[in-house]
C-alpha cells in the first residue's frame, strides 16, 4: 500500500507535514509506504535536521503550490504541476491507493472529481466529519461543505455514504441513520428536508431512524446525521468552537477534548472512486499523522470498492 501526502498543504507546511509523516511512518505496518508530494530538497533538509533517514519515504518532486485562498477549479487546471494536482495523477494512475492534504479544501474536491472522479451513480460526492457522543462512541455528519445546495437525492445518498462508512471503517454493525432537522415530527422542515424524509424512510440501502434535533447531535440516537453541506458545515465549526472555548476557560473535561480536531486528521471524500482525505488548514503533526492512518483505514477496509458494489 502506498499513500499520497501534499506535504505543501497547511498553514503550517512543510513543518508540520514533514513531522507527521514522520510519526505516521513510525505507526504504520511493513508494506505500507508514505510518498511525499511536494519540495523533495526542503522535505530531505527538514527530515535531516529531524534526524530522520529520507530512505524511509518515497518522494514525487514538484515545487508549485495550490494557496488556501485560490479559485480550486481554476487553481487546478491552471497548475497542473502543483502538489494537490501531482498528488491526483498519481492517484489516477495508481502509484498511490490514498491521497491526503491539509490544502486548499476546494481543490481537494475538485481534483478528486476531476481525476479519478465519482463513483458510477453518485450524483454528488459529500464530505464527512466526526461529531463525539456523550457516551464514549463516535457519530458522523454528511456532508459538510462540499453541497451547500442540495437536492432531496443527494441527502438520500449522502445517507447511504455515511452508514457504509461508518460500518466499514468504524465498525458500527448497523448505523442509525437520521436526518438533522429542526423537529423529531415526520412532517416538519424546510421543502429539502420535507421532500428528503419519504426518500429515506422508504430506502433499503440503510437503517433510517427519522428526523432529529441539533440538541440530539451528541446523544445515542444516531450514529450518522444527514443535512446539507451549508447546515453542516455551520454544525462543524460551532462544534470546533466547544474545545477552543472550554479550553480558553481552563476547563479539563474528556467529553470536550474529543472535539480537537487532530484525533480524527482529516475529512474523508465520500462517493469518488478512491480515498481521499482532506485535513484542517490548521493541521499540526498529530493531525497529519492521524490523517494518513484515516486514509489506511479508508484502503484496508476496502471501503470505496463497497460503495461501488452499494451504488451499482
């Protein structure tokens, strides 16, 4: 297995990235083999001055770089030799299995669409995040900015990415699936969720449990919640805020560290035909490493050839 890291993605690159693949590199298995994508000279110097063999790693050299701030569609035909797009061809070709970067986000899916592109039957690849529940266990949230217009269809599908995930790589046998409204009752919220309720209540695909409350997003009652990109990226960062203001307080608590972003790395793509994981801009060592062994996961579960098989 060999996976794909844009070591120039982040606002703390090449550092960070350069430290999370080191620590990465020290928790994977024999077989299992980090590219880096990027500067090779600075990358090299970095791993040096770390006291770390570069033999370690393999490396696919190119010095052009994607910024946060620019248009991802035109940022990517436009530079075809920049890390983000380089990590791509590679993926597309098949020289690495997973590709993961702490760039430009947009760029990210856009790439993805672009080159090994959706899964046959998708209409829209969603992006997944990770919500921590008051009883210890994990749910997940689909999608979270990668649709901020939706059609019922999509959060029908976005249902089915979600369960398959999370049955595959977090091992929940069977996910509760929900969608986020604004009340428990059949018949409440906006015309999507309106139109999207009936879709999911009747599909076979996953274990629809109905319409739930934000007040529900930390309880048992599901294990995967639905909404529109738009919903839930305003879900995600109010959530990121918890642990910034609990700790800004100087409050320990082990519900409220569970929302550091660096224990999950990364955001997988769902619905493209091979994993790819985008970290948060701010990503430190340990979110870079946990976002590469997000995209092990992703491969060993065999999770994108099952949702092919889902979707046929």
């Amino acid at each position: 297995m060999k996976i794909g890291l844009d070591i120039m993605g982040g606002d703390f690159a090449p550092q960070a990235t350069i430290l999370g693949a080191i620590a990465a590199h020290k928790a994977l298995s024999a077989g299992q083999q980090l590219v880096l994508i990027g500067d090779k000279d600075l990358a090299v110097q970095l791993l040096h001055e770390n006291n770390f063999d570069p033999g370690h790693f393999e490396f696919h050299h190119t010095t052009e770089v994607i910024g946060m701030a620019e248009h991802p569609a035109k940022a990517v035909i436009n530079k075809p030799g920049s890390s983000i797009s380089a990590g791509f061809k590679l993926l597309k070709e098949g020289a690495i299995q997973a590709f993961s970067s702490a760039g430009n986000s947009g760029a990210m899916l856009v790439g993805a669409m672009f080159s090994v592109k959706t899964i046959p039957g998708i209409l829209r690849p969603a992006i997944t995040s990770f919500i921590p529940k008051l009883n210890g266990g994990l749910g997940i949230i689909v999608d979270v900015g990668a649709n901020a217009d939706c059609k019922p269809e999509f959060l029908l599908q976005f249902g089915a990415l979600g369960a398959l995930f999370s049955k595959n790589v977090y091992g929940v046998k069977d996910p509760k699936v929900a969608l986020m409204n604004i009340g428990e009752e059949d018949e409440k919220g906006n015309m999507l969720c309106q139109a999207a309720f009936p879709l999911m209540k009747e599909n076979q695909l996953f274990n629809f449990v109905g319409n739930v409350e934000g007040r529900d997003l930390f309880s048992d009652i599901a294990d995967v919640y639905v909404c529109d990109g738009f919903t839930g990226n305003v879900v995600l960062k109010l959530a990121e805020s918890f642990y910034e203001a609990v700790h800004a307080k100087g409050i320990k608590d082990e519900f409220f560290e569970r929302f550091n972003y660096e224990t999950y790395g990364g955001s997988p793509i769902l619905g493209v035909n091979a994993p790819v994981v985008v970290g948060h801009g701010i990503s430190t060592p340990e979110a870079i490493k946990n976002m590469i062994l997000l995209s092990k996961n992703m491969v060993e579960s065999l999770l994108v050839d099952k949702i092919r098989l889902a979707f046929q």
